[in-house]
C-alpha cells in the first residue's frame, strides 16, 4: 500500500539564464516499485521578486503549488476545503482549462472563494464539513440576519453554487470520494426582487429606441444584442424621453 504522506516540499534556488529563482522540490510515489522520488522542481517565482523563503513559499501557496504536489498523495483524512477550492482554482479558473470560462467570470468566482469561502472553510476538513453547518452558516451572513450587511439570496445561491462545483472537482479528479459531498442537500432561500418585467409591444419597442439619441440607440442595441447591462448609461435618456419605462438591470 502506498504511503499517503503530506508534503509541504522544498524551496531552492536555481541559477537560470533569466537569474535566481525559486523552485519547489517534491516527491512523488512509484508504484512500479513502491519508492518515492524527487520529481522535476516546479517553479515559484523569481529571487528578485520573493527576497525571502517565508515569501517564496506563501507565493508556492498562493499557486497552489503544494496542492499539486500533494495531488497523488494526500489521505482523505486530510484533504481540507481549501485543498480542493485551490486545485479548482488552478484548472478550472486558467486560461488552459478544458471549458474557459469567461474572464469575468473567473474573476468572480475567484473572488468569492478567497473573500468569503476560504476564510471560513479553508482549513476544515472536507469529511468534517456538514450540509446543516453549511445551511446555518449562508443564513448567518444573508440580509435576514444582517440586514443591509448581509449578502442578498441570489449572491448566496451562487456561492452554493461554486462550493458544489468545487467538490464535484474533487470528485472527478479523486481527490475526495464520489461520497462525500455535502452540498448536494444543501437548501439556499430563494432570491426575491420588487422587479416587475413591463412586455412592450414591437411598436413601443422602436418608439422607445427611436426617442433616444443616437449614441444611447446604439448601446440600448448593443445591450440587447450581447447582454451586456447598459442601465445606467441608458436611465436619463429613457427618463427624459418621457417614456418612463425602467430598464431590467441583468
């Protein structure tokens, strides 16, 4: 049976033809003979940018460097949350993923998960963590509780959302068992907005777009065409037009 050592690894510099370097030296399990050996070093950053080993590796975290050293080989009695969140991060969230999502997708996602889903979870067991806490614990920060400091339900069904995909990442690359994943039976409130959609007719459609100027037609045409939220460019216009038809902000 392999061993299912945690590795932090090892920072060294390098000299390499663009100068010193940081790299992590880690090893990796050989099942063809049950030894375990040092595989190629995987690079931090440069000297130059990380003067200290305390940086270089908080740069290595920062990269989820560790977690890529530690994939073949982490015990699922110690694979935290943010084990997983970071190994989502890194490839789901690259350039280099298999399905890209958009930029500004990535970058909220991102951001959700190191503002508000790591800080809570990132050291919790992932086999510790419990649909009823995670229930508890999204009510807690809602408006409900909160009030205008708390987050709105539909900002709370996302970060369901990108918890439950973050566990069926580690499922897929079984970094957790297909077993274990609490967000499966976990219940959000449904989002609630005083928004009443107004249908307009085709012919109060062109009277509202032939009453704007010529700038503010083209974005209202561009807003429709890509999704794109041109509400508040477009409020003013549409209220001076005398039309008083409030634009859906998406």
């Amino acid at each position: 049976m392999a061993d299912t050592r945690y590795q932090a690894g090892s920072l060294k510099q390098f000299k390499t033809k663009q100068g010193l370097v940081w790299k992590l030296r880690y090893f990796a399990y050989r099942s063809s003979d049950g030894k375990w050996t040092e595989q190629t070093p995987l690079l931090v950053g440069a000297v130059s940018d990380f003067s200290t080993e305390k940086r270089a590796r908080a740069e290595a975290v920062r990269l989820g460097l560790i977690e890529q050293s530690n994939r073949t080989s982490v015990p699922v009695n110690k694979v935290t949350f943010g084990f997983i969140a970071r190994d989502y991060i890194r490839i789901n969230l690259s350039d280099n993923a298999i399905k890209p999502k958009a930029s500004t997708t990535r970058y909220t996602e991102g951001l959700i998960i190191n503002k508000h889903l790591l800080p809570r979870w990132g050291e919790v067991l992932v086999t510790e963590m419990k649909t009823l806490e995670i229930e508890e614990w999204l009510n807690s920060v809602s408006v409900d509780v909160l009030g205008e400091k708390g987050q709105e339900w539909d900002f709370l069904t996302k970060w369901r959302r990108i918890m439950s995909d973050i566990f069926l990442h580690g499922q897929k690359h079984d970094l957790i068992p297909e077993s274990c994943n609490p967000m499966l039976k976990v219940d959000v409130k449904a989002s609630s907005s005083a928004y009443v959609p107004i249908i307009l007719t085709p012919n109060e459609t062109f009277l509202m777009l032939n009453a704007l100027p010529l700038l503010e037609q083209t974005m209202v045409v561009l807003d429709a065409a890509t999704g794109n939220s041109v509400e508040r460019d477009c409020r003013a216009p549409v209220a001076r037009c005398g039309l008083g038809r409030k634009l859906h902000p998406y």
